[in-house]
C-alpha cells in the first residue's frame, strides 16, 4: 500500500527554511562583500581599513530611518497577502518607491553633518579624510539602497526570497570583481584604493537592483498583483506604511547613529584600539547579518498567519527560526572560542605594520568575549523579527533605542571618564546584549503581539 506523504506543517522548521535560507543567503553575500571590501583594502594598510569601516557605517547611519520604514513593506505585504488581498500588495511598493524617491534629497542634506561628527569624534587626522572621501561615494549612491530595499521587501513579503537571494548574488558578485580591479589596479585600470572599493560597492548595488526590477516586471508578475494598476499614490497604504514602519525606522536610525558613536568612541581611544575594534567587528558582522535573513523569514511568515487570523501558526513559526538562529550562532560561537588567532589573522597587511601588531592581542581577546553574546544576538532578532511582523514596532523601537544609548552613556563613561583599558569597556558591551535578550523574550512571552490587528486598521 503506497503511503501518502504528509505536507509541510504550516509555521514548522520546513516552511522556515524555504523562505529564510535564501534571506539568509542574502545577507551572507552582503556580509561577504563588505568582510572582502575590508579584506582587501586591509592589504594596503590598518588606515584605509579603518578609514572604510566608519565612512560605510556612517552613510549607512543617515538611511536608516528610512532603510527601516520602506523595509516594513515586507510585514505589510505578507498580511496584505495572507488576508486574501494580493492586489494591494503592488500598492504598498509604489508607496515606499515614492518614500524612497523623497528620502534621497533629505540624505545628501545631511551629508555636511557627518563631516561636523567625524571632525568632533577625534578620528586620527590621516583616517579622517580617508572615512570622509569614502562615505561621500557611497552616500550619492544611496538612492540605490533604499529602491532595492523596497524591492527585496516585497519579494520576501509575498515570500518569494529566492529573487531576493539571486539579486544579492549577482551585488556580491559585481562588487567584489570591480573592486579586485579597481583598488588594485588591474586590467589596465589605475588603482584606486579606497575610491575603488567605495565605486564597487555602488555598482554591485546598480546591478542587484537591475535584477529586482526585471523579475519584479515579469509578465506572471505583473498579472498577479495588477502592477499596473497599482502606479499611483494611496493615502490609506501610505499612512499605514508611515504609521507602523516610522518606529521601526526610528529604532535603526537611532540604534545605528548609537553603534557608529560607540565605535567612533573605541577609535578615539587610539589607532591601536580602532584596528582591533576593526577586526573584531569585521567578523561580529560575519556571525551577525546573516540572522538578518532569519528575522526577515519570521517576520513574513508571523505577518502571514496573523493576517490569516492564526496566531498559534505565527508563534509555531517563530519557534522555527530560533531554532535556525540557534543551530548558526552556536557554531559562530565555537570557532570564535576555538581559533580567535587565526581570524585576526587573516587580516594581516601584506607589508609588515607595527599597528596590526600592537593589535593583534587585543583583537584575539575581544573576539573571544565575542562568543559570550552571539546566543543572544540569535534571541533578539528572532523575537524582534516576530514582534515586528505582528505590529508591535512601538514597543520594539523603545526596547531596543534605550538599550543601546544606555550602552553609548556607559562607553563614554568607561573609556573617557575613567580611562579604562578597552577590554573592559567591550565586556560591557557583551553585557548589555545579553540583558536585551531578555527583555525581548520577556515582551514575547507576554502574547500582546497577537493581539494587533495591521490590514482590518483602517478598513482596507
């Protein structure tokens, strides 16, 4: 007698793995590309390498806010999709394209601000014009940021990331090839060193997005979800958009402009300590963009089943992920205590420095403290991600933004005040994470989440 197999169990870990593997894929390209970015230019010296680290995150920092409102329209379209009304799924991208066309302008205003920051920050005077030649690139590029993050959160709203996954392939793939090219200086270009890799970076980003707007005006495409009914502005879904993505926005511009302080505070504390926290945080962004992937997995399948009234499903799915989270960060955490010296490693200047040297040791010991807190990394993005998902962005926003500005005031009271060694202060760090942790499983346990209701808001 033949046996007919059983389907996968709607919010189980077979369900979870379909959508977050390629999420997960994804955001390990990125962190590919900027851990390659970083690599090479490494090769040229501690400076440029220092230089790319703080100029990156400081571009990244003025997109934030609105990286984080236009990628609500993944929880946004996963409800819209799972309460049956695929033909507004369309509508909530035209709204974060129009977002996105509105937020360039506000960004290249901000630009002379960031100068003011890395002037008042005390970087070392020979990486100041390094971090701000590199961040002035990469932010007149910013426009193409945020349209593909509006694409790559529809894909992975309707829950097809396997888009998602080939568009950062193909980012990585540009990005790395042209900046092989470009900061050394091959094929007959001249080279270019940290131009190079900031030129890279916005042409990876050219041809990811290239890719989303093809599969996104596909012929299939385009009939399911009425694209071309869809090219207009709508007052309800721009609102609904601005009122439940603003807090997550908020939260990552905050939580950003608190990171890159904090790191802005350990480079202050000398070229030594800037070269360690460099390296260290090279690879915490290996053990930690990848569960990016996962969190945008639970939040498409908790929006999904909430706007399909199954809230037992949505929590079954969350579930799921921090078992994935778990399985990834727990292996992170072996080699992190088992070969910190070998990662450190890696990033030795193909000239022999005094200042990797100096740093070496420090950089060992900071990386395996690491290892106390990637658990915890794991158990604040799964539970955010599901929080999110349900609508409870307020809640999250105001957690997460007290979190680390609390951690901002104790750095600068560590290392400023009382000049403690930077051991000490990173510890600190580890500590602060781990508190979050709890509080995030703490609001999920509470089951307020499952009680919001995002599509039936406003009637539409």
């Amino acid at each position: 007698m033949k046996v007919r197999r059983k389907s996968k169990r709607p919010g189980g870990l077979r369900e979870m793995l379909t959508i977050s593997l390629p999420m997960v894929v994804s955001h390990g390209c990125e962190t590919a590309m900027t851990f390659t970015d970083r690599l090479f230019l490494s090769v040229l010296g501690p400076l440029p390498m220092n230089a790319a680290m703080i100029g990156g995150l400081t571009s990244f920092m003025l997109m934030t806010f609105f990286i984080g409102l236009i990628g609500y329209v993944t929880a946004l379209v996963a409800q819209y999709l799972g309460s049956g009304k695929r033909d507004r799924c369309a509508l909530v991208l035209t709204q974060a394209v129009l977002l996105a066309l509105f937020a360039y302008p506000v960004i290249l205003a901000l630009r002379p601000l960031a100068h003011l920051l890395f002037e008042g920050m005390g970087s070392p005077l020979e990486q100041l014009h390094l971090q701000q030649l590199y961040f002035d690139i990469l932010v007149y590029g910013s426009i193409l940021v945020l349209l593909k993050t509006a694409f790559s959160s529809f894909f992975s709203g309707i829950g097809r990331t396997r888009v998602v996954m080939l568009a950062a392939l193909t980012t990585m793939s540009v990005n790395m090839a042209v900046n092989y090219v470009l900061i050394f200086g091959h094929l007959g270009f001249p080279a270019l060193g940290l131009r190079g890799a900031a030129y890279g970076t916005l042409t990876g980003s050219l041809c990811g997005f290239l890719v989303l707007i093809a599969r996104y005006l596909r012929g299939k495409n385009r009939r399911d979800f009425k694209i071309a009914d869809s090219i207009y502005f709508e007052r309800g879904v721009m609102l609904k958009l601005l009122r439940f993505g603003s807090p997550a926005g908020l939260e990552m511009f905050l939580n950003i402009l608190a990171f890159t302080l904090l790191i802005l505070l350990f480079h202050s504390a000398g070229p030594v300590t800037a070269t360690a926290v460099t390296i260290v945080f090279n690879w915490d962004m290996v053990s930690f963009v990848p569960l990016l992937g996962i969190q945008i997995g639970v939040v498409s399948l908790v929006g999904r089943y909430l706007g399909a009234g199954k809230p037992d499903t949505a929590a079954r799915a969350t579930r799921s992920g921090l078992k994935m989270a778990w399985c990834y960060s727990s292996f992170i955490l072996v080699i992190f205590v088992a070969v910190p010296d070998l990662l450190v490693g890696v990033f030795q200047p193909r000239v022999p420095d005094s200042l990797y040297l100096q740093a070496y040791p420090l950089a060992v010991s900071m990386l395996r403290l690491a290892a106390l807190y990637v658990l915890a990394d794991a158990t604040i993005v799964v539970f955010s991600g599901t929080l999110r998902g349900a609508g409870d962005t307020f809640w999250t926003m105001c957690m997460s933004v007290l979190m680390h500005w609390l951690l901002v005031l104790l750095l600068f009271v560590l290392l400023k005040l009382l000049a403690l060694p930077p051991l000490h202060a990173w510890l600190a760090v580890i500590l602060f994470f781990l508190l979050a942790g709890v509080a995030f499983y703490a609001r999920y346990r509470s089951g307020r989440w499952k009680n919001i209701d995002l599509v039936r808001a406003d009637g539409a």
